[in-house]
C-alpha cells in the first residue's frame, strides 16, 4: 500500500492499537503495516493474536507488527499492557485506543465496574495515563481515541446512574460512555502542549465486526421499529472502510497540527456541542476517571 496522500509519514514509527486483532483495530493495523510503521497490536486471546500479527506481516512483506497479550477490561489488566509495552520499546510515537464493548446485559468486571464502562471509559483513560511518558518522550506524538457518533443521542446527565444500576439499555450505557470519552479526551487536549502530544477523535462509521453482529433489536430499541432494515445496512458496512478512517487520520499531517478535535469522514474536523465543550463538563469527566482507576480493587499499587 502506498501513503496517505498529503501524509505524515509513519514509516519506521512505532504504533500501538488496542483490540487490534480483529474488526476495525486490525484492519487500522493492516494499513498503517502496509505504509511501513512498526506495529503492537493488543488482544485477550493469544492464538488469535499472534494469527493476526502474522497475517498483516505476510501482507505486508515484512516483520513489521507484533502482539502484547492484556485485558482492557480492568484497571490492572491496563496497567500490566502499559507495563508490557514499556518493557518492549522505549518510546512511542502513535497511541490509538480502539478497544470498546457493548453488551447485550449488565455485567461487572473484577474491578466491580458495569463492564461497557470499564472497556469503553475507564480503561482507555488508565492505559493513556501510563503510556503518556512513552508518547513525551517521542514529541511530537499523537493519540488517536476510536469513539462512536452515538455519543451524540446521549440525553440527560452522562454522570448519572454511572453504573447502570437502575436502568441497563446496552445503546443507551455504550453512547454515555462513549460520550464520557470524548469529554475526557478533549480534557486531556487541554493539558498537553499541541507540539508534544496531541489528542483527537475519531468515529471510524459502521462496519460489520463481532462487536456489531452482537446487536439486537432489544439492545438498540430506538430502531426496534425498523430493525431489519437497519440490520442490512450494517451488513454492507465493511470494517476495511473503517479501519481506513482511522488510519488516515492517524497518518495524516492535521492530526499533529491540532489537537482536541473530533472527525468522521475527512479530514476536516466536526463541529461538537456546546455540551462537549464544556470545560467543566471535560474536567468532571476527567475526575472521574481518575476516581475509578485510583478505586478500582485492580490497581496496582507498587
């Protein structure tokens, strides 16, 4: 594969992405091997990991990808990949949180947090706050934080019933932590200097992966209604589409001009809401995820 055109170039850096052995992640991987960066994919189940890496090295022709087994879904299991990474390479040029879930049901990790929060919210921001130094050290570098446009229907306070104890609508629980996301992203912005580390969002669309054929009629109840109609839309939906957004992003010469953005299709920043911006809503967000990964029963304390 060629570059980006009007890229930067990520050939010889180093890239880490999370949930990279299948859906979105690994295609991203796919193309950003394919335009010559060194790449750490990340994944639960080692088989399936290593079977990844070494398909993206065949097609690209070269060793260029390699796996770190971890768990996103704790605090911990965060810590431990950040710590893996750490002892692999010395610095880092590219970190991009792809990893997320969505569930049909409430369930609660071992930190006891509902676990869409956990992978979508609380895990993304533990791990970002481990490798920053990895990404300081190579400034200018770039995070790059898959999120989802559904972030957008949220209503109401994103910080309320945070567990979803009272009420559990798997769309519903997955676009407010989406939302929290995106709000502690462009916290995160805010504090790092544009020229040493910069922080954007990205929605890569729809694309068919394990995470999308997991949905029901029940676990999206706002297309209930037009469910199979909507079901056939998603099927068309090919995650190479979206793993190219991301990577286009992440290559691109935009991503380290400007920080605390969000796009979709292009490279021309969307407009987010008044919400969003909110400085005061960005630093609850980031408050909380500094409360949960220093509760979370996982943490290690060393």
């Amino acid at each position: 594969m060629s570059s980006s055109p009007g890229s930067w170039s990520v050939r010889g850096r180093t890239v880490l992405i999370t949930g990279g052995t299948g859906g979105i992640g690994f295609q991203t991987a796919r193309v950003l091997a394919g335009w010559g960066a060194h790449v750490i994919i990340t994944g639960r189940d080692a088989a399936s990991g290593q079977q990844a890496a070494q398909a993206i090295c065949s097609e690209a022709g070269q060793e260029l990808v390699s796996f770190l087994q971890g768990d996103h879904a704790t605090v911990g299991g965060n810590q431990r990949v950040a710590d893996e990474v750490r002892g692999a390479i010395s610095d880092l040029d590219v970190l991009v949180n792809n990893v997320g879930g969505l569930y049909p049901s409430r369930r609660e990790t071992t930190d006891g947090y509902e676990a869409t929060l956990a992978m979508n919210f609380v895990g993304p921001f533990a791990l970002t706050s481990q490798l920053l130094p990895l990404l300081q050290v190579r400034a200018p570098a770039r995070c790059v934080n898959v999120v989802s446009a559904a972030f957008k229907t949220v209503k109401g306070d994103p910080l309320a019933d945070l567990q979803s104890a009272q009420r559990f609508v798997s769309a519903e629980v997955y676009s407010r932590t989406k939302l929290l996301n995106v709000l502690a992203s462009l916290a995160l912005a805010q504090r790092l200097p544009v020229e040493q580390v910069t922080v954007n969002l990205v929605h890569p669309g729809l694309a068919w992966t394990s995470m999308t054929q997991s949905m029901t009629g029940q676990t999206m109840p706002a297309v209930r209604a037009i469910w199979p109609l909507f079901r056939a839309v998603q099927r068309r939906q090919a995650p190479e589409k979206a793993g190219q957004r991301v990577a286009t992003l992440v290559a691109s010469s935009v991503a380290g001009m400007t920080t605390g953005h969000y796009f979709e299709a292009g490279l021309r920043p969307r407009r987010l809401s008044a919400r969003e911006l909110d400085p005061q809503r960005q630093q609850q967000a980031w408050q909380l995820g500094e409360q949960l990964v220093a509760q979370a029963p996982t943490r290690n304390t060393s």
